[in-house]
C-alpha cells in the first residue's frame, strides 16, 4: 500500500521567507449582506430577532410569537401533519401551511399554499399532472416549484422558521424548499433517510435532518415522540433572539484544513485587527460547496483562499471533492480572491480500506491522518492538472485575483523532510499555474512553508492590498 506515517508532531519551526514579486491588481466588490436576512430588513433587526411582526393571512404570528413554515404533502400525510400543526400552536407559534401533495389537500387543518400554486411556480398544471399519474414527473415538478414559493413567501416575511417531513420523496420536496431559504432561517425535516448519507438533502445550507425511527406513517407512540421533539426544535430555534453583533464588518471567507491551521489563524486575528469578519471553512468537499454558495448570495466581500486542497480529491477521486466549480464563485462576482495551493499535495479517503486499489498497487505513499481519514501524496501529472485548473479559473474572474505560492511545502506533510515533501511534484503545480496564467495577474512565489508566520504576513499584505485596489476602481 506503499509507505503509511502517523501524526507525531507540528512543525513549528520554519526558514525565513524570501518574496520573488508582487504587482497586484483589483476590481470594486460591493457585497454586504446580512445572513438570512431579507429584502429591506436591517442587519441589526434580523440578528435581534425582530421578526415577529404580525402577517396577513392564516398565518399570524402574535407580539410574542413567530410563524412556521409547514411543508409537506397534506393528501397522504394529512394526520401525520396535523398532529405536528398542534404540536407548534401549543407553543404559542402559528402555522403557515404550504401544501405539495399532487393528489389532494386535507381538510384536517387550514391550508394557505395549495398544491396548484406550487406546480405553476415550476411551470406545471397540477391537474395535467394528476391525469399523466407519472409520479416521478409529479414529485420533479413539485421539487423545482417548492423553493420557488418558499422563497416567496420568506422574501415576503411570511414566516420565520421552516419544517417538514416525509420519506425519500417528500424529503426530496421538502428539503428542496428548506434549501432555499437564506443561512440562519430555521430549517427542520423529519425524514426517514435522515441517518445516512443527507448530501443531496442538505446541500450546502444549514438544515437539520431528524431522523423519523419509523416511517411517517400515521401517529404512533413513536411517531408522537420525534414529531414532537421535531416541533419542538424548530420552535426552540425560531425563539433563540441571535445577538446583535454591534457593527457590520466586511466579510472575508478563508478554506482551513489541520494542515493549514497555524497559517489560516495568523490571517484570521489580523484580519480582525484589520476590521474584517472572517468566516472559515473547512476545505471537506462540503465545505469549500458552502463558501462558493455564500459568496454567490452576496453575502461576502473578499475571499482568502488558503487550503484548495479539495481539487486533489476533484482530481483524483477522493472523499473531499467540492467539484469542479471551486473557485469559480469570487471571478463571477467580482471578488478580490487570493489564491494559495494549500494541502494540494494531499487527496483523502476513509480508513485505509476504502482506497481505491489502483493507488494502493500502485506504491503511493499515504498518511493515516486519523482511523477515519487517509491522505494521498498526489503526484506530478495529478499536480500539473490542477495547476492548470487554478489557472482556468483565475483567468475567467471578473475581479481582482492573485496567487501566493509556499515553495518549501503547501502543507505540514510537505514540509522539508517530512513524509509528503515532494518538491517535484510541488513544481508541477506552480509551473503549470504560472504557464496558463494570463500574464497581469500575479504570482508571489514564497521560499518558506505555508505554515510560517511569515506567509501568513504576506497573505494579509496581499489580500487587503487586493481590497484596496477593488474599492479604488
């Protein structure tokens, strides 16, 4: 399976840096939005919690209480959904009812979104569907128009928090909805693959998946106990008043990994000396998903892109691949994006059974990170690909967009003499960049690890001088 090595220790010292050169160049971004909050709605009044204004229609909420969102098929949930409405009026919250059952509605309980207006949001006729009896086509048409009309209804402050529940199918639905709505929007589903892979559910928003134990399928002693707790926690969210942050600092986005701690948390507490909130993700596939989708909201100002690690995984099939999108979002949006190839000398998988034969018969050299994840050094041609990638990118941004590149190891593995130090394949990676780069955008070449203070100085440097340089134009 070729060579395996175990975390014994950090590397903490490091040469001194040596910068090559450095031009920089920018573009204006003006993107500041608050999480969550909706159109005309102050940062201040949605991080209070000031939602509980009162609402036209069914769904009132009272001086004290917030509406919910009820998604789900009332034709053939009817009594599952009506002991769930009960379950949150009995906490003093009311009950905005969206229904997405193509068959029907029920008369068991107020419905205020009927399955027609659903359809018609994705371009169907609820009734052409019920006459094809296609229930994939159905449950399609259903899926694209649910978010479609939850968003809606949010933007239009009809609600404050959603929930739903179903099998695979209505959570198909359902989570399509929750998954329209802004970051920090209370979002529940009751589903039955709640314990096993949720990707395609979730996405990259913040939904919580419960787990229904049995199928939902009528009120039962054990159904009564997770619709309940499921109200409950959705109930129990809405109420939670955020705190106010006190002021509204730009928003910077940083990618981490263990590999590249030390450097992102030197960048972060100067940033924060500089004025600037900054949000970090973890470069795990689903991570890196959730930074592109958050700076297409419009929700950041700059991005500080440390650890790109996830194009190994993109490239050589690993557990972390985000897709080839990454590090598309800051180019379309006009973004100072600073772009380092960190951990790039590392694809992950599971234990070390779950790697694919053809790395383990091919005598690679792997890295047991911990009993749940195995690292991969990566190797030229597998460098040189992704090299070429970065620079496809960073040539299509509309924004200002630079490199800084660590040449003494892109990682602690890849530290000098440590057991991924491959300066070999490192060089593929920056000559490859540098050879399909468009020649004004920058390249700073840095003689030191990726993890030495004197990078992460020179990170900062760059990214406010790309700030800088965007809001001049």
């Amino acid at each position: 399976m070729g060579r395996i090595g175990s975390l014994g220790h950090y590397i903490t010292m490091f040469a001194t840096c040596r910068p090559r050169k450095s031009v920089i160049v920018g573009r204006k971004a003006e993107m500041a939005l608050a999480f969550g909050a909706r159109k005309g709605q102050s940062v201040a009044g949605f991080q209070a919690g000031s939602t509980a204004e009162r609402r036209e229609g069914t769904g009132k909420a009272t001086s004290m209480g917030k509406t919910l969102l009820m998604i789900g098929a009332f034709d053939t949930k009817g009594p599952e959904y009506a002991f769930l409405r009960e379950a949150i009026l009995a906490r003093g919250h009311a009950v905005l009812a969206l229904n997405t059952g193509v068959l029907g509605t029920t008369g068991l309980f107020p419905v205020d979104v009927e399955a027609d207006e659903v359809a018609a949001a994705a371009g169907a006729d609820l009734e052409a569907l019920r006459s094809a009896g296609d229930r994939g086509q159905a449950m399609k048409a259903m899926a694209a128009g649910a978010p479609i009309v939850a968003r809606r209804l949010w933007e239009a402050g009809r609600f404050d928090g959603a929930i739903g529940m179903g099998g695979t199918g209505g959570t198909t639905v359902v989570a399509s909805a929750l998954r329209a709505l802004p970051v920090g929007v209370p979002k529940v589903c009751v589903s039955t693959a709640a314990g096993g892979d949720v990707s395609a559910y979730v996405g990259t928003k913040d939904v919580t998946m419960i787990p229904s134990i049995v199928d939902v399928a009528g009120v039962n002693r054990v159904s009564r106990l997770i619709f309940t707790r499921a109200a409950g926690a959705v109930c129990g969210m809405v109420e939670a008043d955020v705190p106010a942050a006190g002021d509204d600092r730009p928003v910077i986005t940083a990618s981490m990994f263990g590999n590249t701690t030390a450097c992102v948390d030197a960048c972060r507490d100067a940033l924060d000396k500089a004025g600037y909130e900054v949000l970090v993700f973890h470069a795990t596939g689903t991570g890196g998903r959730a930074m592109e989708s958050l700076v297409r909201e419009g929700l950041v100002d700059a991005v500080l892109d440390i650890t790109t690690t996830e194009w190994a995984d993109t490239v050589c099939g690993g557990v972390f691949d985000a897709g080839r999108d990454r590090l598309s979002a800051a180019g379309e949006m006009g973004l100072p994006h600073l772009i380092v190839p960190g951990c790039v000398d590392m694809a992950n998988f599971g234990g070390p059974e779950t790697v694919p034969p053809k790395y383990k018969d091919a005598g690679r050299t792997f890295y047991e990170w911990n009993p749940s994840v195995t690292l991969m050094r990566t190797n030229v041609a597998e460098n040189e690909r992704m090299g070429k990638a970065f620079a496809e990118k960073a040539n299509a941004a509309k924004g200002p967009v630079a490199f800084l590149i660590p040449l003494r190891g892109v990682s602690i593995l890849d530290g000098d003499g440590e057991i991924f130090c491959d300066r070999q394949a490192d060089a593929a990676m920056f000559d490859a960049i540098k050879a399909n780069l468009n020649p004004d955008i920058e390249v700073v070449e840095f003689d030191c690890n990726i993890n030495a203070p004197e990078f992460a100085a020179k990170a900062v440097e760059m990214m406010l001088a790309l700030i800088a340089t965007s809001k001049a134009k």
